[in-house]
C-alpha cells in the first residue's frame, strides 16, 4: 500500500475518494521539504523558542480598523515582535491548555469550539528485529499477500487483556520495506506504554527490555516466532510519548465524543470545526492543523 502521487491526482481531478485507506510507506519528509521551501528561503525561523503572548486587537473591531490592525506576539525570552497576521498551528490540545495565551480572549464561538472538540491519547511503538521472522522463507516481500495489518482484539494471555493494533513494515514496497513492527496503542494503554519508557533514555538496554517485555505476549503470537531463536528478539525500540509532551498538548489527534445533552446542552462539533477553520479575520487570527 504505497501513496503514489500520480494516483491520487487521478481522484482528486474526479472529485473521487481513493479506494483505501492509504498508508504512506516512505516518510513526510519530501512534503516537508516543499512546503517548508520558501519558509527556509526568506523566514527568520526561530526554534526552541516558546510563544507565551499573542495580542491582539479586541474582536469588537470594524472591518474597516481591522485592515489596519496588528498582532503583539512575545516568546519566553522577552522578545516582542509585530505581524500583520498569524496562524497558530498548535495541536488542539496545547490550545486547551492555553486559553489565557490569547489577549484579549478568543471569541466565545472559538472558545467554546476548543472545548467541545475532543483530544485522544494515541501513542506509536516501533519494534526492530534483525529479520522478518514472521514472513516465511517462501514468501516475496513485494507480494501484495504478505500480511499488512493485524489486531488482537481481547488477548486472554496478557495481563490487562489490552487490545494491540500493529502494522507490518516489512510488506511495504522496496526499499522502505524493514524487519520492524509498528504498534498503535490509544486511550489508558497509551499513557501506560508512557509510563513505561518516559523516563528512560532510548539508547539504554533498560529501554529496550522495558518495551520488548510488554510486547512480547504478542509478537510472540506471530507466524514462526521461537523463543529459542535470536532473530525473534527485538535489537531496536523507540515510543512516542505526546502524552507528557506540552508543545503536543499532552495527547494526539482531535476526535469527537459522545456528549450527554443534559450536562452540556446541544453540541454541534460540525460547526465547531468550520468555527476553527474560519478563525478570526477580524484580528488577524487564523488557526491551521488536524482539527481545523
């Protein structure tokens, strides 16, 4: 399942949904490169600095003052600089937890947007081994047979009984294709997968152990595993950890929950997001990223 640009044009121009879900074998690093482009070529771009200020003029302005307004955006380091317009790209989450960033308040319609829309805690774990034990010696790696998704939904033989989604790496097309698995965890086993490596340092064996151990009820489940063979021992880990991440808003990707009516009133998270994507003209205010 590889994303090809010249396919998806083809639906695009139709005005079509692709067929699948697609899954991006390579990396994002090629868009990034191009949307970045011009960013790097004429923008002063400053890293490790934290915004803590971004003041503007009160929505209670014309249309008319508003082509002649500015925004006031200070960073953590004192340093004070004026725009015509800004875009925040912060996660959802980051927004949640920084209401008071925003001076004078955001619009109630924002505001209220913010807090209806839901924020999850969805967490990735990568685990290497030195080959796809998984895969037998017959199978073609290029074969479009070779297993790509798999969930074990209530596992009897793990402790908590927590349900596991993986992808196989390893069936993706050459040459991103490598002995690696790909777990998606969300919810209460996102923050325990956190906890156990978040403060250990990834380049350690504890690290390592930590995970492999975790996981190993249910790799250990896949075709051709044994105990006994090295090649069925992970040599690699890494986790994400947005969930104690500030700048990630201490979770990941926006998603819409059941409400109760009587507790919160009627909720319409369709006008929410379109609320988010339409921003403030008024202020020079514009908001981008998944939940808009």
């Amino acid at each position: 399942m590889e994303a090809r640009t010249d396919n998806l044009l083809g639906y695009i121009e139709a005005d079509e949904s692709p067929p699948e879900n697609l899954f991006l074998a390579s990396t994002y690093q090629a868009i990034l490169d191009r949307i970045t482009k011009d960013t790097h070529a004429h923008a002063n771009v400053q890293l490790s600095t934290k915004v803590t200020s971004v003041e503007s003029q009160s929505s209670e302005v014309t249309q008319e003052s508003a082509d002649r307004s500015s925004i006031l955006v200070t960073t953590d380091k004192s340093q004070s600089t004026e725009y015509d317009e800004v875009v925040m790209t912060a996660p959802l989450g980051w927004l949640k937890h920084n209401m008071n960033t925003f001076h004078p308040p955001l619009p109630p319609r924002l505001q209220t947007a913010i807090h209806n829309i839901s924020y999850g805690r969805l967490e990735k774990v990568y685990l290497t081994f030195p080959s796809a034990f998984w895969l037998s010696s017959q199978d073609d790696p290029e074969s479009n047979l070779n297993p790509f998704f798999n969930q074990w939904l209530a596992p009897d033989y793990t402790p908590d009984h927590w349900p596991v989604e993986c992808v196989f790496l390893s069936s993706l097309p050459a040459p991103c294709a490598q002995p690696t698995l790909l777990f998606y965890m969300h919810g209460p086993l996102a923050s325990h997968i956190t906890t156990l490596a978040s403060s250990l340092d990834p380049s350690t064996p504890e690290y390592l152990t930590a995970l492999k151990d975790f996981f190993q009820p249910y790799y250990s489940r896949l075709p051709n595993y044994s105990q006994s063979n090295s090649k069925c021992e992970p040599t690699h880990a890494l986790a994400t950890n947005w969930t104690n991440d500030e700048f990630a808003g201490w979770g990941s990707y926006s998603n819409f929950q059941i409400s109760d009516p009587k507790e919160e009133g009627e909720v319409e998270l369709d006008k929410d997001i379109e609320a988010l994507r339409y921003g403030a003209p008024e202020r020079g205010l514009w908001f981008a990223g998944e939940h808009t």
